[in-house]
C-alpha cells in the first residue's frame, strides 16, 4: 500500500514537471506548517482534565501559477496518540491540484489525491484496519454577470482497505452560488456526499449525506 502511494506521489510530481515546462512559470510559493493540538479527558474520582490525547500534523503545500493557470502540491502526514484509550492513527497524504481560467467568466478545477491510513491496533475481530484512499475531482465556476457567480463540482474516493469488508467508495457533488449587492455578498451551498460499497465482499452499508448553507456577508471595502 505504500508503494502505491509513493507510486501516485510520483506521477503527480511528472505531471507537475510536464506542466512546468509549457508555461512561464512565476517562483513558486512554498508553505511549511506544523500543528499539535491535545484533547483533556474529565476523571471523575480527581475531579480534574486529565491529558487524552496529542495529535502532530506537518504539511507542505507548493503552489505555482503562470496565467491562466495555477498549480499546487500539498504533502501532509498527521499522527494522533490516544492516551485513556485504544484507536491511534496516522496518515501520510499527497494532493494535487490546478485550475485553467479558459476565459474572464469560466474557470475549471481539478484534484487529485492519495491517502495511507494506518492503524497499529487490529480491530474487534483481530483483522487490519489500514487503508488507501484515492480521490478525484473536478470543478468549475461561471461568472454569469458581475457579482454573481455560479460554482459547481463532482468528485469520487475510492477507500481500499486490507479489510475489504471496510472498502468504501463516496461521490460527492456540490453547487454554490453567490451575488455581490453593493457592499452586501449573498451565498447559498449545497453538498451531497454518497457512500456505497466497493467491491463483491465490501459489507459498508449505502449511505447520503445533504448539507445547505446561506450567508450572508458585509463586505464595504470591494
């Protein structure tokens, strides 16, 4: 499974060269992050937080852009330690993405993706639940009249697991639209996520997942 990760990273770093040499590229813009964060559990007997978990994430996100298009690499690895409890995990993940303005009003979007999970706890029935994720998306956004815009996207994962009764695959799409009245920006948003088995011996269960959102923002210095 590592080796297909490694595999995909490196096919995802020949289509960047591949692109970078056709266009004129800009220097690139290189971020490096590093984020820790701890949960607290309640003992009941001490009356007191006690430390529960500790999760360290590293990520590095390289982002170029030759007009029309841009680029980005983003390689991330995480870490989570339960302290109270079983469950640890990690992860290594490596996406890319682009967009291509093909004229002032369309733009399109793409993502590619791959992510390792591992667990170093078997499950209840003592089997492995370590998996590899594979994503694809696509995007786009047309500006039909100024101030308002109109977003769309599709996009799969195919979770493969060693366990193959826990191999999943979700498609998701989603829709957004939002309009700029003088100083006042209106957004509504739509997602729907659908979960399905992957595979003859997959026992997920199908499943949907609809979110909505409105807003509406103030914004006097656009």
């Amino acid at each position: 499974m590592k080796k297909g990760v490694c595999g995909f990273l490196g096919a995802l770093l020949a289509l960047q060269g591949a692109a970078a040499s056709s266009l004129d590229w800009q220097l690139p813009v290189t971020t490096l992050r590093f984020e820790t964060a701890t949960g607290a559990a309640e003992d009941p007997d001490e009356e007191a937080l006690l430390p529960s978990s500790l999760r360290n994430t590293v990520s590095l996100r390289i982002r170029e852009e030759a007009d029309p298009a841009v680029f980005g690499l983003t390689i991330r690895g995480s870490w989570k330690d339960y302290f109270l409890q079983s469950g640890d995990y990690s992860y290594v993940e490596v996406e890319q993405d682009g967009s291509l303005r093909l004229a002032a009003p369309v733009k399109l979007g793409y993502t590619l993706g791959a992510k390792n999970m591992s667990y170093p706890q078997l499950d209840s029935l003592g089997l492995s639940k370590d998996s590899l994720a594979l994503k694809a998306g696509l995007s786009g956004a047309l500006t039909i009249v100024k101030g308002l815009t109109l977003e769309t996207g599709v996009s799969g994962r195919w979770e493969l697991a060693v366990n193959s009764a826990r191999s999943l695959q979700a498609w998701v799409v989603s829709a957004s639209l939002s309009s700029r009245l003088g100083e006042w920006v209106f957004g509504a948003r739509y997602r729907g996520e659908f979960r399905l088995p992957l595979g003859s011996d997959s026992g997920v269960t199908s499943s949907t997942y609809h979110t909505g959102a409105v807003s509406l923002e103030w914004d006097p210095n656009r």
